[in-house]
C-alpha cells in the first residue's frame, strides 16, 4: 500500500515534514541555474544554441520560427483538434474577460478625488513547457489574458523539438492568439533569455508559465538579480484529493493519476476519511495505471505520493489547508459547506462530476497556478497578472483647504519640514 498516515496521530512537525516538497537543500539546482543564468547574460545567442544542442539534441541555425513556418505547422492538425482547441480558447477568454473592470472614482474628502487606472505590463515574457509533455494549453492559459489585458509585446519561449520546430497544436494556438513568431527556447536558459534579452530574444518586464524545478529556480533568481518580475513559483504539478463514503474510488485514481503523469516529480495526495477508501482507491490506481502510456513517469510519481486518513471533512479541511495544494478536488456528496473552509489551494474542483483536466483544458479557469505551498500567498495567473493599476488623485481648492491641515500636522510630527511646505505654499497661494 501507498505510504498511508492517520493524520490524528501525526504531530505538528510530521506534519510540517509531509508538506514539504520540491526543496534543494544541497544548493544543487541553484548552482546549475546560477551558471546557466551567467551564460546566457555573457553570450547571449551562443548560449541558447549550444544549451539547444546539449538538452534538447537539436542544432538550431536561427532560435525562432516566424509566421510563414507557424501557418505551415498549424495546418497540419485536424479539423477535430482545431475546433477543440478553439472551445477550450473562447471558453478561457470568455472567464478572463470578465476580469478586466473599471474602478469608480472616490471622494475622501469634499475636493479630494482619488482612483485607480489600468495599464498593462509592456513586455511580457510566456514559457511554455515542452519537456515530457508539449502544453498547447499553457499557451491559451498565458496568451488569452495577456492579449485581454493589452499588452503590447508578447515574447514566447519553448524548448524546440527533435525537429528543430514545434508542434502542430502550439503552432495553432500562436494562430488564435495572433502572436507571430515563438521562439525555440526552454528550460532555465529562457527565462534568462526574456530576463536579460539577447541578439535574437527582447528583454521582457515580466515572465510567466510553469516549469520543472529548474525554470521554477530560474524564475525566483531573476526576480532578485534583475529588474524583471515573475508571475508566482509554479513548477512540477500536484493535486490533494479530499473524499469520503460518497466518492467513487476510479474518479479519484484517475485524478490522482491525471497529476502523476505530469512528471517523476509531481505529486498526488489523498485524503480520506476512512482506510476503506484508501485500499480502493489505491487498487483502482494499480489497475488504471497499467493501461496508461506515460505509465513509468506515473509510477515514480506515485511513489513520491501518499495518503492521509482522517476521522472527518474538517480534519481533511485542516491538513489540505497546510499542504497549500495547487489544485484540490472535493470528491463528497457535502462539498457545498467545504468551500467557505478553503483558505489555501490555487484552483478548486467541486463534486463527483468535476475532474482537474477540465480546468486545465477547457472549463475556463487558469491552470497556472502556484506549486509548492506558495498557494499560501500567491493566486493563480488571471488578466490582473499582467496589468498595473496606477493611483491618480486631484485635489480642488476646496480639497486643499479640507486636507492641508492634516497633512501639515502629519508633515510636522516626522520631522520633514519639506513635505509640510508643499502643502503650506499651496494654502498661501
């Protein structure tokens, strides 16, 4: 069986412990990062080439494909997939649409009007994964409300396959989303790219998308050593499943085993209220995994896994709530009453009939989504990720006459004479 914990005899570190993922403890991923990082800022275009050659196996004699090469890709998809991809896209734009909303002008004081203005982010920066897996999704994910917002530039970076191109899908997403040239980057050699710009790649003001633990690393260097911004730790995928007597042990393998395929490094979690559950649970795993093409990586994944039993949904409520999931799937009957509980998860999937892959395709909803706890503070990525909204306020003369005072007070009482004086000269006239 599956590692399997009673959470009510768990104490606070063991519990502490079982939260913990995807650290590097020895600086390990970090000193690689750091390098790569270093050679990329210092050599620019060689760099990415020689890095191309090194992980991807492809010698690539330009770093990019333009509109010509991405309209030749796309139409080698069928008329099946096209029109999938095209549900799943006006389904994204139609929830992150909604997003975008004016602020109403306010009067703190009679002549004192303050509000808020949005703008979007300039140059933004999409990494989308195309390791074990090619994410044509995470390019919607990432596009629909860059473009929603109005950012001017879009650079997208992804690792090239052994073609020296990319696929068909992600070809025709660049097609929907009107962006005319990809270019043919991953890994932490392209965050360093957008981050520091080179020949081939713009400097961007902000990265974006998921990544293996080394992207994830890279994001969180360049944060500190550049003037860049990331839009949260996301890198490999994991769900926490909560179910009770009510549950159908397939749906819940199938959705553990969903998150398992990702990758060796991600993680699924069950919590459940009863052993029983667990044991058919787990059976239903063994059996679904053996048919499943990415069974290896699902395997190694699962191992890294485990359960959690609890006596009720509260309990369950208690230990998803530290574990921060980035997606939590409530597979009960009574999930209606769970959901003022949720305090920490990036997306949350309610009911029997809800599975994560729907909001990672189609629904609507973002699948870009804080990993690794960061659901402690981070939200997933929406329309807001890529703007700035700017203060503005105007004062009247009437205004002045209400806030000089208070402001002069203020003013005096932190000894800054100057910004008293601001205030002082204007009340003069």
């Amino acid at each position: 069986m599956l590692k399997t914990y009673q959470y009510k005899d768990l104490t606070k570190e063991q519990i502490q412990e079982l939260v913990n993922r995807n650290t590097d403890p020895n600086n390990a991923i970090q000193d690689t990062v750091l390098q790569i990082i270093n050679e990329v800022k210092t050599v620019g275009d060689a760099a990415l080439k020689s890095y191309a050659k090194q992980f991807d196996k492809v010698d690539l004699e330009k770093l990019y494909l333009g509109q010509e090469e991405i309209d030749e890709l796309a139409s080698t998809i069928s008329r099946d997939q096209m029109r999938a991809l095209e549900i799943a896209f006006q389904n994204i734009y139609k929830f992150h649409q909604t997003q975008l909303k004016r602020e109403r002008t306010v009067e703190t004081m009679p002549g004192v009007k303050c509000w808020r203005e949005v703008r979007p982010i300039e140059k933004v920066g999409l990494y989308i994964p195309g390791g074990s897996a090619v994410l044509p999704s995470t390019l919607l994910m990432l596009g629909i409300p860059a473009r929603i917002a109005g950012c001017r530039e879009i650079v997208v970076c992804s690792p090239p396959q052994n073609n020296g191109k990319i696929n068909g899908f992600v070809a025709y997403c660049l097609k929907l989303l009107q962006i005319n040239k990809i270019y043919l980057v991953g890994g932490a050699q392209a965050v360093a790219a957008m981050a520091y710009g080179t020949e081939s790649i713009p400097k961007v003001n902000k990265i974006f998308g998921p990544g293996n633990q080394f992207v994830t690393k890279a994001k969180s260097l360049i944060q500190g050593l550049t003037d860049v911004s990331i839009d949260m730790p996301a890198g490999p995928s994991e769900v926490l499943v909560i179910a009770d007597d009510t549950c159908n042990p397939a749906f819940v393998a199938a959705d553990l085993l969903a998150q398992a395929e990702h990758g060796i490094d991600s993680q699924s979690i069950l919590v459940c209220t009863s052993v029983e559950i667990a044991k058919n649970v787990e059976a239903e795993v063994e059996k679904q995994l053996e048919v499943l093409p990415r069974k290896e990586l699902a395997e190694k994944a699962i191992q890294n896994s485990y359960f959690v039993i609890t006596e009720n949904l509260q309990e369950a409520m208690d230990f998803s709530n530290q574990y921060a999931p980035e997606h939590l799937i409530l597979e009960t009957d009574e999930w209606k009453p769970l959901i003022n509980k949720v305090l920490n998860a990036g997306s949350v999937f309610l009911g029997h009939l809800t599975p994560e892959s729907a909001g990672d395709y189609a629904s609507g909803t973002n699948h870009t989504l804080p990993t690794s706890g960061f659901a402690r503070s981070y939200s997933g990525v929406s329309v807001d990720s890529f703007v700035k909204k700017i203060t503005f306020q105007h004062i009247s003369e009437e205004g002045l006459q209400q806030i000089g005072s208070t402001v002069e007070i203020l003013a005096e009482l932190e000894g800054l004479q100057a910004h008293k004086n601001a205030v002082s000269i204007r009340k003069k006239g």
